[in-house]
C-alpha cells in the first residue's frame, strides 16, 4: 500500500467518511460537467428531489456535439441542439458557471479549466468524462466518472471509491528533438499495456517528465486512462505555479501567497512507498505511431508492424481483430503508409503549443491533395492566442481548414466523421474500432507534428526530416 | 431488446439467468455504444443500439443477435471490457438489452464503477474458467445460478467461485448500491470538509 506519495495526501485531505465495505467518501473540489453525460445526472437529481450542494464548485462548458463549421444556433442537428439547451437549463436553474460558445472561455473541459486556472494542485477533480486525467498534470488528483457519479457529486460533492494503489512511472533523461509527449506517453502505454493501469493511480516522474511544458505534461496525464489508469498525475512545480498565476479564477494577492505556500509543501515523500515502480529511458523514445485498434498497439516510426509471434500470448488476439480492421500486414512497415484525412485539435493535442508546433512543420508547405486536412483549436482562448500569433493564416495557407473549438474528430460526435475505411492521421487519443464516425474508420494516433508532416505527404512520414 | 425493462432496485444476492459469450480482449465502450447514440438526454432507447456496427458488420451472427441468446442477461467477457470512454451509456444500454451480470477476466475501472453505480454486479474469473464458460456457450446454452453471499456460480455441469470486490458485494446485498443516499447521510462532515479545504478560500 502506497504511502506518503501525493497521491496519498491529496486522498487523506478529502477523505469525508469510511463506507461498509472498505471504500471511502471522498469530497471532489472541482466538478466539470458538459452536455454528454450530465442530462441524465440532472434528471435523477430532479426525481429524487434533490438541489446541487455546492453550485460554486461545478463548472460547466460545451464540448462533444459542437459543430465546428457554423456555430449559428439552433444547431443544424437538432439532437445537438436539445443537448446543448438541456445543459443551458440545467446550469441556469441550479445557479451554475456556464461557459458557453461565444463566452470566449467555452472549450473542450479539460482544456478550458487548466487554462481559466480552476485546476489547482492539490484538488480532487471529477468529470464525466475518461480524460479528466489530464488535470493530474498540475498535482491534483482527478478522475472521469460516470453520469451516476456525476449525480452523486451534484447531490453531495462527494463520490464513494475505492483507493488507487500508485504506480510511478519514472522516466530518465529528455525526450531527443522531434520527439513529443504524444511519443513519450504512447511509448509507456505500449511498455505497459493497455489494462496495466486498472486499479492504479500512475505518477509520472523523472527528469523527462520535469523538462516537460505544462501543457506536454497535460498530454501524458490526459492519456493515463488508455493505459488503464483512471487517475495519472504529476508533482507539482515552479512550471505549475508560473502556469497558474494570473490566470483568471487563479488566487491573487494574498491568496496567492498561501496558495503558493500550500502548493509548494504538495508532493510526493523523497522516500514515499509505491505500489509498484516502472523506469524507462526517455532519450530511447521515436516519433510513435499506432497501427492497430488500441493506443497500446503503437511502434516507432521505422519500425515493422510486429508479427503475431513477436506478441505475448495475451495479445495476439486483439493483433489479429486489428491486422484485420486495419487491413494492414505483419511485418509491414508504417511509414509511408497514405492517409486520408489529418485531424489536429482534441484534449490531448489541441492547446496552442500542439498548434505552434504543427504550424512550425506546414509554414510554407502546402497539404498534399488526397488529404482531408483540418485543425480545431481545443478551447475559444486558444483559438484567439492561435489567430493573435497568425497561426490560423499558415494553416489555412497549407491548406487546412481552420474549425471553431469542441471535440471534433475525436470522437465524431459533430459531423466531423471519417467515410468508410478513410485512414486518418489523428492527434487525439482513441484508435478504437469506429472511433472517428465511421463504422469501418482506421485512427493512427501520432503528434501534432507527425500529423503535420503526414498531411504534407499525404503519408505517415519521420516529422524528424521536416525540422533538421 | 426486451421490452418490459426495469431498472434493478433493493438487495441483488441472487441473479439466475441464461449466459451470453463475448469473445475478445480491451472491448471499448465506444464498440458497446458508439458516439452518435450518446445524442440523447436519457438513456431509454439505449439497448436496441448495444454493439450496432459490431453487429452490422457481422451481419446476424453477433453474439447479441442470435436467436438462442435473446433471452441471455449474464454476460461472459474477457480482459479488460469496457475501456476507454467513461460513457454509462455502455453499461445501460447493456442492462436496457437484458444484461443483468458480467463476468470477465477484467474489467476497466471506469466501467466498472458504472455498473456497480446501476445494479449490474461485475465478477471476475480466471482465463481458464472464462474460457470454460464460452467453449461451453459454444455448444450449449449455460443456465447460471449466481449467488452472491458465497460468490458461487452453479450450474448443472460447472461450478465456479467468483471474485468481487467486497464493498460492491456488501452494497448489492445491502441494497445500498445507490450510493446518493448513503454519502448524502454524511452532510454535516461533508459540509466541514467544505471549509477546511485551503483551495475552496483561495477565489
């Protein structure tokens, strides 16, 4: 049992009660909610009778159905529409905050609160959504839930669960040029599987992880749920608290001197106890790719798509399912591979550093023209930094088009989708069977900067030859 | 999808019910409900959409299309069901078709807090029981008789010892599974804890 980790502290301090049984209640300091998984919560609230406890600790934006073309309401789709006026009322009638589009905050959720500063070290954070992870990037320990939970934490701010036990993932030494987070993290999914991270909480640690910016920090934490780990998270650091400051819902003056003090005393023992402990070399991390239907099926950029034999038994049968879904061949290469479709933007890779460094690969390159190639901003603020610094310009100079903010792509579910078995290039998460709308759609998870250097192409190509 | 659904309330300890085999590692909520049915604000019209372009692309031969499984409710699964999205569209739509237990190798813990959340108890088995189950389901149908106070599984030719979690197993035999009223018991600690936190003073 871990002990002494941030994780553990960060527990004991919200820790409200013991439940039967072993699992504990547990206060949530920041609630995030948007229009996907919290009509239903609201809805049991109303037939039980019950009133949100603590209005000032849920924040509301809208993310999944944004259409990212023409944002004019009543939405084309008229399910989308219903949904985003479900949340409009829902957050007007119980009196909470409400980014929405047009609000110049509205965005992706787990984009819009480290950037408004409402993530904060130390918190407990929950949302409705696997990719809440991403906010363990600024030490605080947050976790996705489902829309019975996001009931609960409307009703009491408070969930009953379980303890995580710790892994840390330490990782040596600094990621080598051209290389991103997005490699880093695909990398450690692969090392440890895709179900290593059931039951766990991962701590990211090491020099490679205290290199990283604040925003590639979020990408590692946003991606420890497709290892399996619910919660992954980061001490905090000088970066964290540099990042917060002057944000706009960050403590100021007097309250950022006590913040600052607390902050700083936040993090994990030198010798805390962990359940288990991982070390890798992050100099030995390439530009990453996946070939299959999972984020774990993933092989450096020169390497051959692995052959059944070279696969531990366990496996073999999903390699099979994706040789199949993904019509590819073992032994097969990945380079060169064509793609259809390039999508930039998402949770995991679509704040402004991921834009910046995409628009440094396409600044007088123009799309190849088989390709289907469009980056939406992850939050309003971004897209006002982007367009500020002309971002926007070399984008749509190269060819992309330039989208309003939302999930897009990700997940399709705006009328951003593949058709049929369309490859897509995808700075996002999910290489799932479907993932992108179509039915027989193929995702090759990769960084912002390969998707980049592959919309140039028109192939999966070495971004590593783009920027020497 | 069975028409006449209701929705599970009070103690679970015994579930009694035809298997269901569902073969295949890291099966994602996405391939249980895909996105565009998450276009709803209530989860009524779930079930009949359950695994849609899986069992598209099969064409009639999806496990959840078979004539003989159609009145199944204990579903058989292997490592790691239900990953990625936290969607509890996944588990409804399951519960909404007549899913009324799984038992897996592993579940994601997402997944699994959901169906705990909504009265599905999940079970784990090792590999090799699992395996029994479905090359068993392959030829035959598997009448199961769960019985959650000893954890047993029985049936006319296998009989398993089924691992839960103990505070999932006490819940359901409780009939507490509904966690909002028993955190909401604890409101004048909740409300403590509201002011003790530094960060809640910090805006």
């Amino acid at each position: 049992m871990s002990q002494d980790t941030l994780f553990d502290k960060v527990w004991d301090l919200h820790k409200v009660s013991s439940l039967p049984g072993g699992s504990d209640q547990i206060f949530i300091g920041l609630h995030l909610i948007h229009e996907v998984t919290s009509p239903q919560a609201f809805g049991a609230l109303k037939d039980k009778k019950l009133k949100v406890k603590f209005p000032d600790r849920t924040v509301a934006t809208v993310d999944h159905i944004v259409p990212t073309d023409n944002q004019s309401r009543p939405f084309k789709d008229n399910l989308a529409e219903q949904m985003i006026e479900t949340l409009e009322k829902n957050c007007s009638e119980h009196n909470i905050r409400f980014f929405n589009i047009g609000s110049g905050n509205q965005g992706i959720v787990h984009v819009v609160a480290p950037e408004l500063g409402l993530t904060q070290p130390g918190m407990t954070i929950a949302c409705g959504d696997s990719h809440t992870s991403t906010h363990g990037a600024f030490g605080s320990i947050a976790f996705g839930i489902g829309t019975s939970q996001v009931r609960d934490v409307l009703a009491t701010q408070t969930l009953a669960m379980n303890k995580l036990k710790v892994r840390q993932i330490w990782c040596d030494n600094k990621l080598s040029k051209g290389v991103y987070a997005k490699d880093l993290v695909l990398h450690i999914i692969n090392k440890l599987g895709v179900k290593a991270g059931a039951g766990f909480a991962y701590e990211f640690a090491g020099p490679a992880i205290h290199e990283l910016s604040m925003e590639e920090r979020m990408t590692i934490c946003n991606m420890s749920i497709e290892g399996g780990a619910r919660c992954g998270y980061i001490n905090p650091d000088a970066k964290t608290f540099s990042y917060i400051k002057n944000k706009l819902y960050a403590p100021k003056n007097e309250h950022w001197d006590r913040a600052l003090r607390w902050w700083e005393s936040l993090k994990s023992d030198e010798n805390s106890i962990y359940d288990d402990v991982i070390k890798l070399d992050a100099s030995k991390v390439e530009p990453t790719v996946t070939w299959g239907i999972t984020p774990g099926q993933s092989i450096s950029i020169n390497q051959q798509i692995p052959l059944l034999d070279e696969l531990s038994p366990n496996d073999k049968l999903v390699a099979e399912e994706a040789y199949e879904y993904m019509s590819f061949k073992p032994g097969q290469l990945i380079k060169d591979t064509p793609v259809d479709v390039c999508f930039i933007g998402s949770c995991t890779n679509g704040r402004i550093s991921d834009l910046r460094v995409a628009a440094k690969v396409l600044k007088g390159k123009k799309v190849s023209k088989n390709v289907k190639a469009f980056a939406v901003p992850g939050s309003e603020k971004v897209a006002t930094e982007a367009k500020e610094e002309g971002l926007d310009q070399i984008f749509k100079d190269s060819g992309f088009q330039w989208r309003e903010p939302g999930c897009s792509m990700c997940l399709a579910m705006n009328s951003d989708k593949l058709i049929g078995n369309q490859v897509s290039a995808s700075s996002s998460n999910r290489n799932f069977k479907g993932r992108q709308g179509s039915p027989s759609g193929r995702t090759l998870l990769m960084s912002p900067a390969m998707v980049a250097a592959a919309a140039i192409n028109g192939k999966v190509s070495d971004v590593r030859e783009f920027i020497n | 999808m069975k028409s006449d659904f209701t929705p599970p309330i009070g103690k679970i300890s015994n579930i009694h019910g035809q298997c269901i085999s569902l073969i295949g590692n890291d099966i994602d909520t996405d391939r249980i409900i895909p996105a565009r049915f998450l276009k709803c604000v209530n989860f009524d019209s779930l079930g009949e959409s359950v695994f849609e372009d899986d069992r598209k692309t099969l064409k009639g031969k999806h496990p959840f299309d078979l004539e003989e499984n159609k009145n199944a409710s204990i579903l058989v699964v292997n490592s790691n069901f239900g990953c990625g999205s936290s969607r509890e569209h996944a588990p409804q739509a399951l519960m909404r078709w007549g899913i009324k237990a799984i038992i897996g190798e592993s579940f994601a813990d997402i997944f699994y807090s959901n169906c705990i959340a909504i009265g599905i108890p999940c079970f784990t088995l090792p590999k090799k029981s699992i395996e029994e189950i479905q090359n068993y389901c392959n030829n035959q149908s598997l009448l199961l008789e769960i019985d959650l106070k000893n954890s047993l599984a029985k049936s006319k030719d296998l009989n398993f010892n089924l691992e839960i979690k103990e505070s999932s197993k006490k819940m359901f035999l409780s009939g507490e599974w509904d966690a909002t009223a028993k955190l909401l018991e604890k409101s004048s600690l909740v409300e403590r804890k509201y002011k003790e936190l530094p960060y809640v003073k910090f805006i």
